[in-house]
C-alpha cells in the first residue's frame, strides 16, 4: 500500500516542497522515517503512534517507510506530524489517497490527538497557494494563513476532525479573516515629548528616521541614549502592505507570531551584548533568521556597541550595505532580507566619562582611542550619522513637558519627507534615500553644494562609500524642507554628522 502528501521545509522565506511519501510492505514490524531527518522529524513516530491510538486506531504490524523526498534536503521541526500523518491513513485506508493528493499540510501532533502550532504558516500557505493547493493548518494558525488568501484553507482542531471532513462526516467551518483591516495591538512607545533637552539629538533623530539612516550616539552614562533610541519607533512612518507581508513571513519563520494578523508595526529589536554570532545573523540547523533579519524594515538598536563581540559586529557590515544576509551552513543555504536602520549607542570610553570635566579616569584620552578601536573603520564607514549626546543641563529639568514637541509633530514631517521619496523611487523597490544608490542622487547638488562637499572629502579623506552617504543623508535634508535641490546647507549640515578623524 502507497499513499503521499505534500508539505513543505522552509529555506529563508521560501519554501521547499516536501513529498511524504508512504509505503506499507510485509515484514517485521517497523516505522522508519527516512530523508535526512533530524531527531524533531524522528520522533514524529512516536506522536502519530501515540495520536492514532487516542483515535481507536492501530499501526498495522507491517513494515512502514516513510520517505521525506527530496532526500538530500534537511528536514527539521515538527510540522512533518499532520502530513506524515495524513498519508499514513490514506495508505490504511482510513481516508481516500485522492481526498489527500492535492492536499499541502503542516502541523504538530500532540499525543491526545489535537493539532498543534508550528513557525512558518505563513510562507507555507503562499506555497500552497501558489500551486492551487488545498491548505491544512493548525487551527490556532488559521488567522496567519489566512492572509495568503481565505480559499481551500482547512484548520482543524484534531485530527479526528480532519479525518472526519475529509470522510464526508463532518464538515469543517470555512476560514474566514477576522479583521478587515491589518491591525495588531498597538505599542505605546512613549514620546519625544519625555525627553527633556537633547535638541540635537532629536534633530538627528528626525532626519535618521526620515531617511532610514544609520546611527551611532556618543555620550557618557545616564545622558538618554537609551531613551531617544527607544522613542524612534514613535516617529517612523505606517507599514506599507508589502512590507507587513515579509516581516510577518519572517517572524512566521522565527515561530515569534504572538498576534493575530500580520504585523503592522516597524520592528525594534534591541539585543544585548551578550548576544552570540548566531543570534545576530541567525543560524542552527534549518538556519533561523536572527535578530538582523527580525529587525527587517525596522531598528536594530545596539547599546554599548564595542561590548558586542567583534565577530557579531564584522557580521553587520553586509546587510548594512545589501539590505540581505546569507547563511551558510553545510547542510543548508538561506538568504533573508535584512533592510534594517541601525541605532547604535556607546560611550565615549570603557570607564563612560572621557571629557567629563571632574570624572575622566588616569588612562584619558588613551582609553577612549582604544575603546573606539574596537568598532571596525568599515563598520563606521557605514554609519550615517555620528552625534555627541551630552549632559543634561540643570536648566533643561524645568523645562515643562507639554512646551516641548511631541512625536506625533515629528512623525508628520518624517511621512511627508518618506511620500516625496516614495514618489521618487516609485519605478523602482527602493523605498527611502538609504537604500538609494548615491550616482543618482548626485544630479541635484548644486554648484555652491558639490564645492563645498569636494574640498570636505578631498581635506578629510573620506572614502567613495562615505561620499555618497553624505549626499544621501544631504538628499534627506532637502526631503524634510520640501526641496528640488540639495545646496550648501544641506552638505554643511550632512557633513557636521560625519566622523572625520
């Protein structure tokens, strides 16, 4: 007796379709899996053995091959239950092998019969989609799936009803979408408005939001570091239905869907220090995303930077500049996407108050070079914008809280500055002045602005990459005034943020 269903194994946020493959044959009694499974899919065994019998039904005491094909791709997780499953029971009869041929399933199985949550639901049910499939999920999943489209969707709650359906026994309720809208629970951020002083700071804060750019804040402890990296989320702009489409199927990778829906909000991510190599870039045997990835079209906020290990921070040089991360592992290649704006924090020197009148230690200003060294010169080259985040003044304390701006004023030019990039860029998939390729950008530098931007680089040694920085982050500028042209004061101010020296 033969029988097959289709599911899938993911690789980055695609997918690869899995035929599970049954064969019933005499011999001894036996239940192999075979196809490069790791011990997740190995075990799946034991929990259909165990969920069959809740159901009243027993393995026939005949040999079962169950191939996972192709074999040469790896198979980690255990969303193989259902579809191992489901095959199982076509190949006994149980179920007609033509109710199951166009069928693409995940699912756990728990031993009580019940199906189970699983990652990846998302891209799964794009796959099935793509091929005209009918789609069978975790009930718990539906809302996720949905989202591919709310055709041939099953989710049911145990196998028992599954099998029930599909016998003609009972009738699964159709999947529908809950919400009209994208919407998910909103985070309160808080708001600039909390942040007394530091009007530097917020203004550089302002124009890395409005043209995603990398940043880096420099101050001794307790300044607000911290808390004005906390507040960015506040001012960015709505997701478009795009980009809610890949950082939900990303975070569907990551098993991290805690809401019903896609996500509607800009990631922020904030790791600490201690995180490994594996953590930042993703890793592990199917090659998760990791925190680059989950920060997809949204913050990576890195405080105290240099206490990164060096390994981790080298890692972020390339999806800083492709917008993408490859990991390669010898038994799996992924590539994710990894749009991320960096909002990096640190101080000025391992002991925190290098120039701090009073408090400097006996090792100033040696300690601050050396700490400094430990951030690469082309991770730096990479950054945007450099900003010294100082004390607080005393006078700043009685400032009242409703005379200082609010987010909510920010975010409004921080949207109007993103509309008149998304309208430059609308032929293209660029979507802000960051991810821009600087050639084209340099047509709008008026004359009085290349001269003044010419000697600055020429003066300062400023490589090729770090040129064409300046002029995005110049071009940014002009999006917050509404300008045609980049002129002087726009290069004069992109350049006060560039670390020279």
């Amino acid at each position: 007796m033969q029988a097959s269903v289709k599911t899938v194994s993911f690789v980055g946020i695609s997918t690869i379709e899995i035929d599970v493959q049954i064969q019933i044959l005499n011999g001894l009694p036996t239940f192999t899996i075979v196809g490069l499974p790791d011990k997740t899919v190995a075990e799946s065994r034991e929990r259909i053995r165990a969920c069959l019998f809740s159901m009243g039904i027993s393995l026939p005491s005949k040999r079962i091959t169950v191939n996972l094909a192709p074999a040469d791709v790896q198979k980690e997780g255990s969303h193989y239950d259902l579809p191992i499953a489901l095959a199982l029971l076509a190949a006994m009869g149980v179920v007609s092998p033509e109710d199951v041929a166009n069928v693409l399933a995940v699912g756990e199985l728990s031993l009580s019969g019940a199906v189970a949550k699983v990652p990846g639901v998302l891209p799964a049910a794009i796959c099935a989609k793509s091929q005209n499939a009918v789609f069978v999920c975790p009930e718990e999943c539906a809302q996720e799936a949905v989202w591919a489209g709310e055709n041939a969707i099953l989710a049911p709650k145990s196998l028992l009803a599954l099998v029930n359906h599909l016998k003609g026994e009972q009738i699964l309720p159709k999947v529908v979408r809950l919400h009209s809208e994208r919407t998910v629970k909103p985070t309160n951020f808080g708001c600039f408005s909390d942040i007394k002083g530091q009007s530097v700071a917020k203004r550089a804060m302002e124009i890395a939001a409005a043209g995603a750019h990398n940043m880096l804040m420099l101050g001794p402890p307790g300044v607000g570091k911290s808390l004005l990296a906390s507040r960015i989320p506040s001012v960015l702009p709505p997701v478009a239905s795009e980009e809610a489409l890949e950082i939900t199927m990303i975070h569907s990778l990551a098993g991290q869907m805690t809401e019903v829906g896609l996500i509607t909000e800009r990631p922020y991510r904030s790791p600490h220090h201690s995180a490994s190599l594996a953590a930042l870039v993703g890793g592990g045997t199917n090659a998760k995303p990791g925190e680059i990835s989950l920060a997809h079209r949204g913050i990576l906020f890195l405080d105290e930077l240099p206490e990164f290990s060096g390994q981790a921070l080298e890692a972020l040089r390339q999806p800083l500049e492709t917008g993408k991360i490859t990991i390669a592992r010898a038994s799996n290649h992924a590539t994710y996407p990894a749009r991320i704006q960096l909002i990096a924090a640190m101080n000025p020197c391992r002991c925190g108050y290098l120039g701090v009148e009073g408090k400097e230690c006996h090792l100033a200003p040696k300690c601050g070079r050396d700490y400094m060294r430990r951030i690469s010169g082309p991770l730096l080259d990479r950054i945007d914008i450099f900003i010294d985040v100082p004390d607080v003044k005393v006078s700043d304390f009685a400032q009242n809280r409703d005379e200082i701006e609010k987010s909510s004023s920010i975010r409004a030019r921080v949207i109007k500055a993103r509309e008149i990039q998304a309208d430059r860029y609308k032929d293209s998939d660029i979507l802000t002045n960051a991810e821009a390729n600087g050639h084209e950008l340099e047509h709008y530098l008026t004359a009085p602005a290349k001269e003044i931007l010419y000697k600055c680089v020429d003066r300062a040694k400023i490589s090729a990459r770090g040129y064409y920085r300046i002029v995005k982050l110049a071009r940014t500028l002009a999006d917050i005034e509404n300008a045609d042209s980049i002129n002087n004061v726009h290069v004069s101010e992109a350049l006060s943020y560039r670390r020279i020296g």
